[in-house]
C-alpha cells in the first residue's frame, strides 16, 4: 500500500554532480592559475569557465586560497613514479613524464605566476616539500636522500623553465633530444648515488665481519 521513497538513486546522482562538479571547478582553476597566477584569477572568473554558480566555488572549496591549495594538491603527485621497480629506469620514466606530458608545466607555472601572493607562495613552498621533496628523498634513501631530492627538483624546474616557461632556443628542434638524453642520465646518477650505499642491515653485518675478522 505505501511505497518507500526511491532516496538512494537520487542521493548517488546528487553525489555524481557533485562530483563533476567540483571536478569542472578544479580543471577550470588549473587553466587559469597556470596561466594567469593567483593574483589575476578571480572566483567568478574559474566558475565561468567551468560553467558553474559562482556560489559553488566558496561551496566545494571555502575562498580563493583554498581552491588554488586544491588544485596544487590534485596536480602535483610525484608517487606514481616511486615504485622500487622503476628504479633502474627512473630517468628514463621521469624525463618521460616531463617531456611527454601536455600539463607537465602546469603545475611549475601556477607555483611561479602566483609567487607574489604570500598565501599561494606559502601553499606552493609547502605542497613541493610534501609531495614531492619528502616522498622522493624517501624513497632515495641513503646517502643523504633530502638533498638528492633537493638537486632533482632543481634539475626538473630548471629543464621546464627554460623548456617551457621562458623558452631557450637551444632547447629547440633536433637539440632537444640530446638535452633529454642528458637529463635522463643525470636523473639516473643522482637516484644510482644511493646504491654504492649498503642497507642498513648489511653495513651492520659487515661491521660484525670486520669485528670477528679483528678479534680473531
């Protein structure tokens, strides 16, 4: 006689516009940060693009700063990458990444065209040291996985920079092959430091031998 109301349809389809939604925001925000910065990227400005209610962005987000920290956080993500099976051809897999990549120097160019803001330079300085610096220099390891971290970064900004952002024509034509084949091998120096350091546990071991081969 009485029927329930069909609500869970209607809150998955709610959830799916949702959804879209603040995908359309971010992917809006991404376009415009990069290439305008922070300062000259307005709220009304990004839902325009992504076709939204300007309300929608305070909704998703709570203010302009919080939207740009969500865009950096969706687009900077380093973690595919740090898997110990790729390590033997991290540079090749990295400079892939970089050069082959249509967005590569989204994220670099949204952190350089808002540096003037200190809120969006904050977020900027904060989310490379988490998201890329640390996880890198973890998975680096010894010797001194931090500043290894440290120098690929300001390998990898400097290539997109004068790739990119404030073109070189050296780095133009056929000569850009030859420049990616240097910073592949570069790349891979840097991550191939760490393997002339033993593991923990073996320098251990080889104290041990050393011990047993003096007291002997």
């Amino acid at each position: 006689m009485y029927r329930s109301r069909p609500t869970e349809p209607k809150r998955a389809t709610r959830q799916r516009d949702a959804e879209r939604t603040r995908t359309a925001i971010l992917d809006a925000a991404q376009t415009l940060f990069s290439t305008r910065g922070f300062t000259n990227t307005g709220v009304r400005e990004v839902a325009d693009l992504a076709g939204v209610n300007s309300a929608l962005v305070g909704r998703y987000f709570g203010s302009k700063e919080g939207l740009f920290r969500a865009t950096l956080e969706r687009v900077i993500d380093i973690s595919p990458l740090l898997r110990e099976d790729r390590r033997h051809r991290f540079g090749v897999d990295m400079v892939a990444a970089l050069c082959d990549s249509q967005d590569a120097s989204g994220p670099l160019a949204m952190m350089i065209l808002s540096a003037a803001d200190p809120a969006a330079h904050a977020a900027s300085v904060e989310f490379l040291q988490t998201k890329v610096i640390a996880p890198l220099a973890r998975w680096l390891g010894p010797p001194d996985g931090e500043g290894r971290a440290a120098r690929l970064n300001l390998l990898w900004t400097g290539f997109l920079t004068s790739w990119k952002l404030l073109p070189s024509q050296p780095l133009a034509g056929a000569r850009l092959a030859s420049t990616r084949r240097w910073l592949e091998a570069t790349t891979q120096a840097i991550v191939d430091e760490g393997a002339a350091c033993p593991p923990a546990g073996q320098k251990l071991l080889m104290r041990g031998v050393v011990g047993v081969g003096r007291a002997t």
